[in-house]
C-alpha cells in the first residue's frame, strides 16, 4: 500500500513536470530559439540578425574581421564606418535596424579582445568567426 502510494506520488509529480518547464539548456536565453539553432545561444535575439552570415548574430559578433578574436581591426571598422551610420553590421542592438550608436559601442567595447559567441548553430564546438 504504502509503494503504491508512493509510485502514484512520483508518476504523479513527473507527469505536472513537462508543463513546467522543457528539458534543461533548450533554449538558455528564454528567446523563444532553441540552443542548437539559436546565433547567440547566451544572448536574448529573438529576431537573429546575422548581417555577415557567419553564423553569429549581431547581438554577439563583433568581429567584423572574422579572425575569429575582436581586436583592433575591428575597432578601426567600427569608428571609421559603423558609428553614426545605418551599416547593420555595426548594430549589435535589436531592433538592428536603427542607427549604429552609444549602445552599439558599449557592447563593442564591453568585448574587445573576447571571441564572438557562442553559436549553437556552430554545433557549440567551434567558435563563430
Ligand atoms: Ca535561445
Ligand atoms: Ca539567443
Ligand atoms: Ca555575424
Ligand atoms: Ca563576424
């Protein structure tokens, strides 16, 4: 009696747990695209822009370079033709759509010497470019 009572607890508190919450690491950020798909799978992006298709979102690539380390290169190409304009390249903000700004060098800055990333969709092995 009492086993079968605690069979039925368990069955029980396993079946409520699937509509709690979906299997662990799924979708890290909680934006809606999960890990293995998601460009910036630590960054909440739910709209993916990827404006230099390697892979790694705006939201987490400011290695414009593709040298796969934000470095110098990249800060001359982001003073000398993202800032102040519209090159969606540059907009690590979403909307992305807007003009490249404050922000945008915030996050450049906040990154500077870091690798892009990471990308689900680069299998989580390999560091996106
Ligand atoms: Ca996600
Ligand atoms: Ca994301
Ligand atoms: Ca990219
Ligand atoms: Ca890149």
């Amino acid at each position: 009696m009492k086993r079968t009572l605690l069979t039925a607890t368990l069955a029980l508190l396993l079946w409520g747990m699937p509509a709690m919450a979906g299997p662990p690491g799924t979708d890290f950020d909680g934006d809606g695209v999960n890990d293995s798909l998601d460009n910036c799978s630590t960054t909440v992006n739910p709209a993916q822009d990827d404006t230099d298709g390697d892979d790694c979102g705006n939201l987490c690539d400011a290695n414009y370079s593709q040298s796969g380390t934000v470095g110098f290169g990249d800060f001359g190409s982001f003073t000398g033709s993202g800032f102040g304009t519209t090159n969606q390249l540059y907009n690590h903000t979403e909307p992305v759509n807007d003009t490249v700004g404050f922000g945008d060098f915030g996050f450049f800055t906040s990154n500077f010497g870091t690798t892009p990333g990471p990308s689900g969709t680069t299998a989580g092995t390999v560091a996106c470019p």
